[in-house]
C-alpha cells in the first residue's frame, strides 16, 4: 500500500508527498528554507518554506512520515501541517 503525507497548509490545498520508495530526507541546516526527499529511482520532492528554526520543517515531515507509517494500511493518506506554510513543493 503506498502512502503520501497530505500537506494541509501547502500552497496547493492538500498537496501529497509520496513515501514510497524513499531514500533519503536532507535539509542542507537547521534554517535552511529546503527539505529534500530522495527516492530509489532519483526523483526527488522539494518541500520549500521560509527559514527554517532548528529544523522544526524537517523534523515535522520526519515525525509525520513516523506515524503515518504506522498507520493502517487501509489509510493511504495522512494529514499534517508543516510549522511553517511551504511555499513550493515540486516533485521532479
């Protein structure tokens, strides 16, 4: 079963962000206004925000991805608000 974070504060309303297939989660620092998701097959998704404050964006998409895997199969989606509004999120 694939899951996707619903992002319910991205400027597209209820943007998804895929976890299947991941492979890494970066951020390039602790205010960085970037979060990078990897995939097995070199896509990627780039969450973009305002500076971060000590990662609070990239720990809110690593907690999320932690209980929405831990959720029912039967639920694909998992709703969460990042602290800070994304500007942008481009999957590529």
């Amino acid at each position: 079963m694939e899951k996707f974070l619903k992002v319910t504060n991205a400027p597209k309303t209820s943007q998804l962000i895929s976890l299947s297939r991941l492979k890494t989660v970066t951020t390039g620092s602790g205010t960085a206004a970037t979060v990078v998701l990897t995939y097995s097959d070199g896509t990627a998704t780039t969450v973009t925000t305002a500076a971060q404050t000590a990662f609070n964006v990239y720990d809110a998409i690593i907690d999320a991805m932690e209980q929405a895997m831990a959720t029912s199969w039967q639920r694909s989606q998992f709703p969460v608000a990042l602290p800070l509004a994304p500007t942008g999120i481009v999957n590529a």
